[in-house]
C-alpha cells in the first residue's frame, strides 16, 4: 500500500489491520471509530 495513491478502500485494509494488532474483532473498531467520529464532529 505504502507508495500507491490512497484510495477509500484502505480504510477497510487500515481497520482490519488495527483489529489485528489490538487483538480485537473488526466490528469493535468500526464501532469505536464510528463513535469517535460523531463525538469529534458532534453528529
């Protein structure tokens, strides 16, 4: 990915990897970057 022009796509590939790393599933990230979103943008 590093080097390619950034496409929306690797915000999956982006999400995927961070559950890895946390140990934790891809609902639980999507859930609290959702969250974080809202609260940083007031939605």
């Amino acid at each position: 990915v590093r080097g390619e022009r950034n496409e929306p796509l690797f915000v999956l590939w982006t999400a995927e990897k961070l559950a890895q790393l946390r140990n934790t599933s891809l609902d639980e990230v999507v859930a609290q970057t959702t969250a974080n979103a809202e609260q940083l943008f007031a939605i």
